[in-house]
C-alpha cells in the first residue's frame, strides 16, 4: 500500500483539528452510525475544556488505495517542542491559513522550520464562508512570507485549496464546488512525495518522537520507521544521540495507527508511523534499532527554553490539607517523568533539594503542567516566571524578544501602543486588516509581556487578539515598570468574617468571600494604592443588648475577584507566591512572618 506522511500546522484557532474531523469522517474511517466527539483528536481534558491541542496525535486515512498518516500539531507558540520533533516524522506539511486572519506568528515558526528541513507545503486557505475573508489577499501573504523565509522554487510553486473546515468543504476556487474535501487528498496524494524507500533487507531503525506512559503498556515511544521491517518480539537496542546503547530490549507491542485507534500490527515496514512499548529507559530522540546498527539516526536539535518558575514544596500553614501528594521526592519524580517526554522543558534541581528550577517556552507550557500536576493531587509553591538571561562572548546580558502581533479595533490601537512601549516594546509595523480592524507587530522583551495578556483584554473590551512568538535574543533593556498597586495581607490565622470583608471593601478589590480559611501572610485582595497593608479579615461585630432600627441589616458583600491559575502567576511579584492544591489557588507573600518581611525589605533597598 502507498504511503504519505504528513503534518497539519496552524496559528491557534485557525480549525486544524476540526479539519482532522472531517477528513476522518469523509475518508470513511467511522461508521456512518458512529457516534464521534467534536475535536476527536483533542483527547486530553485540560485539550477539551480550552479548546486547543497541547500535544501533537497521529491518525490515518486510507484514500483510493494509499494510507494517509495524518499528524495534528498544537497551535500555541509555547508547544512549539512538540511540532519541531513531528517534522522529522512527516514528508510534507498541510499549511492551515484563516482567510480573514491571515499568516500570524506561529505560522511563521513553525513553517520556518518546515522549509528548512526541505518539506513541500501545501496551503489551505481555511474559513473562506466569513464575510471579512479575503483569500487571494491571503494567498498572497503566504507567498511574500515563504520568499521572506528563502523557500526554494519549488516549495514555492505551491498547490493553494479555499476551504471551510466547518462546513466541511474544499475547491481550488473560493466560488468552486462546495460538495467535499476530496481535493485535499487528491492534492496530497499528487504533491506529497512518499516516504523515502530503502531496502527492505536493510536493519530496522527508527527516531523515537514522543514518548507517552500507559497504564498496561509501559512506555510507548512513537515514530516514523527509517529503515526495514518491525515485528513484535524482535530484539532491539536504544542508541542515545550520542552512538552509546541505552538499554536492550524485545518489542513487545507494535502499534499501528488507523483511524483514532492504535491496532496491533504483525509487521510495519519503512516509513510507516508506529508505536513501540516494551523498552523501559529509551525517551524522544533516541533511536530504536536491530543491534546490528551502531549509528544513531540524525534527530532534529530543538530550540532553548526562553521562561523559568520554581516549583518547590508547599509550607503553608495549610499544607497538606487538600492534596496527597505533598513531599519534594513526589514532586521530583513527577517533574522528571513530564521532561522525559516533553524534550522542551528543562529541570534543575536546587541545593537543598525542596525546590526546582522548571524552564519553558512560555507561562502557558507551564501553567497546564501545573494544572495536570494539581488534579493528579499535588501541592506546591510557584514563584514569579523570570525570563532566562544570556551572556554575549563580550560578558553582555541578553534577554528574549518576543514578537507580537494584535489584532484591535482602530479606537482600541492607541490603548494598546502606550501600554507595549511602557513594556519597552518597538513598533515594527501598522496597517489595517480589514473589517475596521489595525494589525500591530512589536518586538517586546519576553519579561514585559508576563501578565500583559489580562490587561489587554480588559482595555479591548475583550475583543482584540494577541499572539505572541519568540523572535531572538537583545541587549538587556533595563528595568521594567512593575505592579503598580500593593496586596490586603492577612495579619492573622483564622476564618473570613462577612462584617470584616464589608469593611475592608473600600480598600481596594478582594480575591475571597466570606467563610474561608487564611492564615497569617496570605493575600486576600489587591490594595488600592502603592504599597502592602495587612488586615484583620477575621474582625467580627462588637455585639451589646442595645437594638438600633437599620444597622442589624444583612450584609451584602462585592463578588470577589476570582483569579485563574495563569492570572494568578502572571499577577503575583517577586516576594510573592502562588499556593496550588488540588482545591484551591491562593496568593501569599514568600515570606509569612511581618518582621522577616521587613528585614528583607531591608536588605533589598541596601542592595539596590
């Protein structure tokens, strides 16, 4: 049977996944009875509830006789890791590009690195049924941008399909038939190559990519097979990256990928996707091999993280209350297993072992990491993301800069320049995008964009659309302006009283109701000027026998503002934390004890 491999990459919310759906439906790959989820291939549960893919899936379909291997990447620049290492896996790349949005930067990131490896791009101008669409526009942005990134002539010469995912049809016209999406396998059976056949005789090899654990299986490492055939109970060795055997192992089950499931296959030959379990220490980028081959095979360098937070032991006054898994070696091993798979993330260990350094691409990568981590039961401390600073060979400080590009309402651009130019962001480009809309591209240090996200939507009214993506390294730009009010800390351990909470309303907002357990040095509100200052939240009404008419009334507090885990991280300082427990999320000063505050308050306008 014929074979194409091929990936689907996207900006976020430019409808990859439902894409996926339809070419599953209308390969035949279900029943016509089949009762399918929306977004089948966003199987997680933290994927189903915001709507985005997080890890890339594979999946297949079979068209007029050849096997399609379809690989869904995630759209968000800070899962970036996961769609650099599934590029190695596929032959050609689906180019997903909304018809009203156009290329945004993730777009550009992840196709710069597509036609680097030499893959042929296949655009599909998606969502052409909106009424602010603008296709050929588009087509053409796509084509200015391939020349920008030194695409060659015939990665340029590519085949363009108007299509509406939703809807689930495609045509080479944006008026042309709207019946199916048969053109799209049609074109990616003429234009992808398959994969590059070697002999069958020659040794099995294959890049592992991902890596996942199964309850029955073990560990599971996916990839495309190189070299020769695979069949269950061979014999085959783990090659680190460096030549050196990691381990030696029988396969003890070889799987397939067909549809949404993964079948047992009795044999898989080159260049097919398959799954492998019986190795127990091989991770991604290692190659899996007969042990007749020394070499390892050649995997794809990924880039740097750019953002770091420290992930230590919870030492609340609350601790261990609400989760089970509370203990520094629990929290090691669960970190360490997430960065076996995630070639990404980076850990370091500190000196007394209770904290860890966890570095990403962004505070999106780490927030769902901590929110996996907090439903599996865990309890910990998260510090301030910082962004991780480079020295030049001449000892200058270098610092990220990301690329941002917003999409406002014209009366919103205003708002929006000010606040990214007090984050030292320099305007590279301004036009209108059509529909009364302006798009602005900043470059912006990684570090002024912590939290800014919030802020945005507030001033857009909620409806202007920031992306952001990493673009390179700079001289350092200096301090950066702050939060600019203080906390309401809580001054002692006890529980909130309504008539306290009513009291301290006029000091700014709070972030709890009534009838909730705080302890001393917790954050319970935002303070409505510079500066902390501690309250008793726990004060209850002086009670005597005398009854005054009117002022036994009930009281009606302001709805608290309730804060998300990335708000909260990206809200809190430097000498603040972030309490997570599988029920709750509170803030808190680093420091509990008002007396240690003020020593290293001390200390640090001494220092600075």
């Amino acid at each position: 049977m014929e074979l194409r491999n091929i990936a689907i990459i996207a900006h976020v919310d430019h409808g990859k996944t439902t894409l996926v759906d339809v070419l599953l439906k209308q390969s035949g790959a279900f029943r016509d009875n089949q009762q399918v989820a929306e977004r089948a291939m966003d199987s997680g549960e933290l994927e189903r509830e915001r709507g985005i893919t997080i890890t890339a899936k594979p999946t297949s379909v079979e068209w007029k006789g050849a096997r399609i291997n379809i690989v869904d990447t995630p759209g968000h620049a800070d899962f970036g890791g996961e769609v650099e290492r599934i590029l190695s896996m596929v032959d050609g790349v689906l180019l997903l590009v909304d018809a009203a949005e156009g290329a945004m930067p993730q777009t550009k990131f992840v196709t710069g690195k597509a036609l680097k490896l030499g893959l042929k791009p296949i655009v599909v101008v998606n969502k052409v049924d909106k009424p602010e669409q603008r296709a050929f526009e588009v087509q053409d942005e796509i084509f200015d941008l391939f020349s920008a990134m030194d695409a060659t002539e015939a990665q340029l010469d590519f085949p363009t399909i108007f299509a509406s995912a939703k809807h689930g049809w495609a045509a080479l016209e944006p008026d042309g038939p709207r019946d199916d999406m048969h053109v799209i396998f049609d074109t990616i059976l003429a234009h992808v190559p398959p994969p590059h056949k070697v002999v069958e005789k020659a040794p099995f090899s294959m890049l592992a990519t991902t890596l996942e654990s199964d309850p029955f299986l073990g560990r599971v490492l996916t990839g495309r097979v190189e070299t020769g055939v695979a069949k269950p109970g061979m014999t085959i060795h783990a090659l680190s990256r460096t030549g050196d055997v990691i381990e030696q192992a029988r396969i003890t089950k070889l799987l397939a990928f067909r549809g949404l499931d993964r079948v047992p296959a009795d044999e898989v030959h080159s260049g097919d996707l398959v799954a492998i379990a019986g190795l127990a220490k091989a991770t991604v980028a290692d190659t899996l091999c007969e042990t007749s081959v020394t070499v390892p095979l050649k995997a794809q360098p990924v880039d740097p993280p750019t953002l770091a937070m420290t992930f230590s032991v919870n030492d609340s006054p609350l601790a261990g209350t609400e989760g089970s898994k509370v203990t520094s070696r629990m929290i090691r091993d669960r970190l360490y297993a997430e960065a076996e798979g995630n070639v990404a993330l980076r850990i370091t260990e500190s000196d007394n072992k209770d904290a860890f350094e966890v570095a990403g691409r962004g505070e999106l990568q780490l927030g769902v990491l901590i929110e996996q981590m907090r439903r599996q039961g865990f309890e910990l401390t998260i510090s301030r993301p910082r962004v991780l600073i480079r020295e030049d060979e001449d000892g200058n400080r270098l610092e990220p800069i990301e690329e941002v590009t917003v999409d406002v309402d014209e009366e919103y651009s205003g708002i929006v320049v000010e606040a990214l130019s007090l984050r030292k962001g320099q305007m590279k480009e301004m036009r209108p995008s059509g529909a009364g809309k302006t798009r602005l591209v900043f470059h912006v240090p990684a570090r002024g964009m912590i939290g800014y996200l919030g802020e945005f939507l507030t001033e857009t009214r909620g409806t202007g659309i920031l992306s952001r993506v990493f673009h390179d390294y700079a001289p350092y730009m200096g301090k950066l302006p702050g939060r600019r009010n203080g906390v309401l800390i809580s001054n002692a351990p006890g529980v909130t009283v309504a008539y306290a909470l009513a009291n301290l309303e006029g000091r700014g907002p709070l972030f709890l109701g009534s009838q909730v357990k705080v302890y001393e040095g917790m954050i319970i509100g935002e303070h409505s000027r510079p500066g902390d200052l501690e309250v008793n939240p726990m004060k209850a009404k002086q009670l005597t026998n005398v009854r005054a008419s009117g002022t036994d009334e009930a009281i009606r507090l302001t709805p608290p503002r309730r804060m998300s885990l990335e708000q909260a991280i990206a809200y809190i300082q430097d000498d603040e934390l972030v309490e997570v427990t599988p029920q709750n999320i509170r803030l808190r000063k680093r420091h509990l004890d008002p007396h240690e505050r003020k020593r290293e308050q001390r200390k640090a306008d001494a220092e600075g």
